[in-house]
C-alpha cells in the first residue's frame, strides 16, 4: 500500500517568514496530492491540491510543488501570519483496489507563527 | 461549496454501550463516504469506506463487527461503536466525495467520543 512521509512534524516560524513543508509517497500511481489545514478540535480543510499532470499550482500565499519522479511534492507559505498555525496533512490518493480510491494521509506538521 | 454535517459533535458514555454517529451531506448526494479515525496529536487513520446501497469495505485491523457502518441513502452514513471501551476514545470524522468524478474529499467537522 501506499506510504506517506511528511517532515518535519513541528516548524516554528517567524511573523512574515515562509513555511515550507515536504511530503514523499511510495505508490508511483498516486495522482491527486491535496494538503489540508486541521485547527485544534476541528475538521480538516481543503487549502490546495495539485493533480499529477502539473508540476506547480499556487494560490496568493500557498503554493504547492510536485515532482513525480522523485515522488515528492511541498507545501511552501509565504508571508506567515498568527492564524497560519495549526496542523497540517498532506494527502495522496491510491487506487485501494475493487474500483476504489483513498486518501493515505501523512503524519501532520504543526505550525507555528511567532508574532 | 458542499457542505457535511456530522451528529453528534461531542458525545460521553459509559464503557458497553453502543454510540451511533450520523454523517450526513447536505447539499450533495454521496456515493461514497469515508470514516476516519484521529487519536491525539496524530493524523487521521481510513476506517472503512461506505459506498450507497453495499456494505463498508474495512481497513486491515478495523473490526467490521464492532464498527458497524451503514450508507442506507445517498446523503447518509452512520457509524455505530458496538461495545464501547475506553480505548474507542477518539475523533471520528466522517468524509464524502462529492460525485462520482471527483477526487476532492469534504469533511465533517467530526465526532468527538468519551467512553468512560
């Protein structure tokens, strides 16, 4: 099965610094890559994906990078603000078998922005 | 964008009970629903998958027997912890795909559970 690694599990940051977090997976055949932000207690949210067919998609501070050879791909956040710390989840979606997909999640990296 | 709900958010029992967990989409109809699992500072763990009108396919070390789901309609999935025990306590989150096209997974806000 798919195998999802993520570092590093903790960053500190300075105010107005980047984050950048890396994410590697095992299955060649995984195709979406999404990357979720968890806030103490709450759900995860969806705050950028990126589909195998692109190498690079950015969206005004978040940006994510994908390279499928080397089957790695990041979380870069520029700019850094206080309501920028929480968890966060990379995600890559396998073929489970039986006509089914899944999301195998890595292990999280908490984030925090130091004001 | 769509929206899951998920019911009860917080729940507390006692040890041998059973606690039932509704996850429901709001504004979309689900084919396919996905219960999860998160223990304290870490991520979340695949339970099962829950496809409309067929039975759950579990993740390896997941008791079917114990963590009964069912996906009786399209805009609804329960979870049932049969026999709780204090090592169920966790948060339950429930996910959904939004169409049969799609890959992006929505998320309940999740379940807490207490099992004393």
């Amino acid at each position: 099965g798919e195998n999802v690694e993520q570092h590093p599990s903790t960053l500190s940051v300075q105010e107005g610094d980047s984050a950048v977090i890396k994410c590697t997976y095992s299955d060649s055949a995984s195709n979406y890559f999404p990357w979720y932000k968890q806030e103490l207690g709450k759900r995860p949210q969806l705050i950028i994906d990126i589909r195998s067919n692109v190498g690079e998609k950015k969206d005004q501070r978040i940006a994510v990078t994908l390279n499928k050879t080397a089957k790695h791909f990041s979380l870069h956040i520029t700019e850094t603000q206080p309501e920028d710390s929480a968890v966060y989840f990379c995600a890559t979606l396998s073929y489970s078998g039986a006509g089914s997909y899944q999301l195998t999640f890595g292990k999280g990296t908490k984030l925090s922005v130091i004001p | 964008g769509a929206v899951v709900s998920q019911h009860p958010s917080r729940v507390i029992c006692k040890s041998g009970t059973s606690v039932k967990i509704e996850c429901r989409s709001l504004d979309f109809q689900a084919t396919t629903m996905f219960w999860y699992r998160q223990f304290p500072k870490q991520s979340l763990m695949l339970m099962a998958t829950s496809n409309e009108g067929s039975k759950a396919t579990y993740e390896q070390g997941v008791e079917k027997d114990k963590f009964l789901i069912n996906h009786a309609s399209l805009t609804l999935s329960t979870l049932t912890v049969t026999s709780a025990h204090p090592e169920d306590s966790s948060f339950y989150i429930c996910s959904a795909l939004a169409g049969v096209d799609t890959d992006t997974q929505y998320f309940g806000p999740g379940t807490r559970l207490t099992v004393l």
